[in-house]
C-alpha cells in the first residue's frame, strides 16, 4: 500500500497530494511517510521557535464545544485521555510525517511529528479522529470527526436530533433532504465562535493539509491565492449529519480551519529559514 504524499513548495505552499514518490525541487518540502504507532510510542519532535503568522486568536477553548470530549485546542496527551476516557476498549494509533527538503543539491529532513490520532471502536461501531497543527509550534488539536454507526436498535432521528440539542443547543442552520426511512438525511450546522465567516472548505481532512483545500464560489482555489490575511476570515466547521431514520449512521465535525491553515504558513516559513541556512554561501577564497 502506498503512503501518502503531500509535495509541499516553500515559497508558495501545499500544492498537490498523491500516493509514491516524485522528485522535489530545490526549494521544497515534502512531508511525507505517514507512520502508524499504537497509543503515542514515537518519539516526540524537536520544537522550535515558531514563526508568527498574525490573524485571529481563534477558538476560546474554555467556551467551545467538544466531540466525545475532544476540544479544539487541546495537547495530544489531552486529547488522548480524552479518548480514552471517552472508551476504554478503543483500539488507537497515531500518524506521524516528516518534511524532506532540498539546499544546494542535499536532501534533508525534520524529525517525525505527529498529525492525528485515531480511534476505533469495538465491533465496527465507529470511530473518532483528532487532527493536529503542524511544527514548528507545538502540536494543537485543530480538528475532530467522529463516525458513530448504530447497527442495533438505532435512535430515530428526531430522538438523535434531540440528544444533539440537549449538548450544543440550537444550530445555526438545519438542513433536511425531505427523504424517509433509509434515504433520509438531515445536516445540522452551528457557528464555530471565535472563527470568521467566509466558509474556505467543505470539510475536515483530519491530518492532512488544508490550504490545498480552499474553495471559493463552488470551485478550488489556486494555494496562491490563499493568503494568511484571506484563511484568517475563514469560518469553523462544526456540524452533525445524520443518515436514514432510524439513525444508521452519524458523523460530526468540529474544525478550526485558520488554526490549521496558520500552522501551515508557519511550517512553510520554518523550512524555508532551514533551507536558507543550509544554502549559506561561504567567505573564504579557495585553495587553487
């Protein structure tokens, strides 16, 4: 099987992902290998001084929701307790990356850094994702999905509808497709507070780049023209959708699209100032 790649150009950002490998330019990074280790056995990555991409503070944690009480903002050691505390019989395994890139003909690369965990539940009852912001800055969870499948006695939608009002109140948007039985489906959307409000994507990818991602009018944008001053405006996802009635399937998203999408401007930065420092010229006349 082969691993995911996501080729990466320092100087204008994520700009393709797809499986095996491919030559990488002079100026570019590429994380890459996506590692599997069971309950966070890797060794952690160095961190460094981070550079600062100004925009919004982003979520308050303290008043944000949670999924499976996984909150945005939250350490990995956190979100790992959380999880577990969450189910104890969860099957969990983290996913790992590295950025390799090129200075003066030399191929380098970081230390391994950690970008998701993932959770399973026994018997195919579902799972939960928590996704990280990228190094230099130390890791923060940016988004969480959770899959729940009901497979016995499932809730009807109106009692699931219920049980979500009861956690995170009334949404901003309910959207039903009118179906019944197993074709029915019904999205509900709150407002993630704390975000901005030009929706940029139509989901979470949980550990996967974003700024590759960005949608304007129905259509992907060129990573060019996602500037940090355009993401900062970008609004959170946090939704539920629930398919058939009775439940047989429901998913929930929560997603802090600029924190992710400003971890990337700060690793774009942060390896650039590697590949500078590795292509250093030198001050001493050779020996001839």
């Amino acid at each position: 099987m082969c691993s995911k790649r996501l080729l990466m150009m320092a100087s204008v950002g994520l700009l393709v992902t797809a499986c095996g490998g491919g030559d990488s330019t002079s100026a570019s990074i590429t994380p890459v290998a996506d590692t599997l280790a069971d309950e966070h056995q890797a060794a952690p990555p160095t961190q460094h001084a981070a550079p600062r991409v100004q925009g919004k503070t982003g979520v308050n944690r303290d008043a944000a929701p949670d999924i499976a009480g996984v909150y945005l903002g939250m350490t990995p050691e956190e979100a790992l307790a959380s999880m577990k505390a969450y189910d104890a019989n969860m099957r969990i395994q983290d996913t790992s990356r590295y950025f390799e890139y090129n200075a003066l003909g030399k191929r380098y690369k970081t230390d391994d850094f950690l970008v998701a965990t993932h959770g399973q539940m026994q018997g195919g009852a579902g799972g939960l994702s928590v996704g990280y912001s990228y190094p230099p800055g130390e890791p923060r969870v940016v988004s969480v999905t959770r899959l729940h499948r009901q497979t016995t006695e499932p809730l009807t939608q109106a009692d699931y509808v219920q049980a979500l009002l009861e956690k995170y109140g009334q949404p901003a948007q309910d959207i039903d497709n009118g179906g019944v039985g197993a074709r029915a489906e019904r999205t509900l959307k709150w407002r993630l507070a704390g975000t901005g409000n030009t929706p940029c994507v139509l989901g979470a990818s949980v550990g996967n780049a974003v700024l590759d991602r960005f949608v304007r009018d129905g259509r992907r944008m060129a990573e060019a023209d996602v500037t940090p001053d355009y993401a900062a405006d970008c609004a959170g996802l946090f939704e539920y959708t629930l398919r058939g009635d009775p439940v047989t399937n429901a998913s929930g998203t929560l997603f802090d699209v600029w924190a992710q999408a400003k971890s990337e401007f700060e690793a774009r930065e942060w390896v650039q100032q590697q590949v500078a420092e590795k292509s250093r010229t030198g001050t001493a006349a050779p020996k001839l």
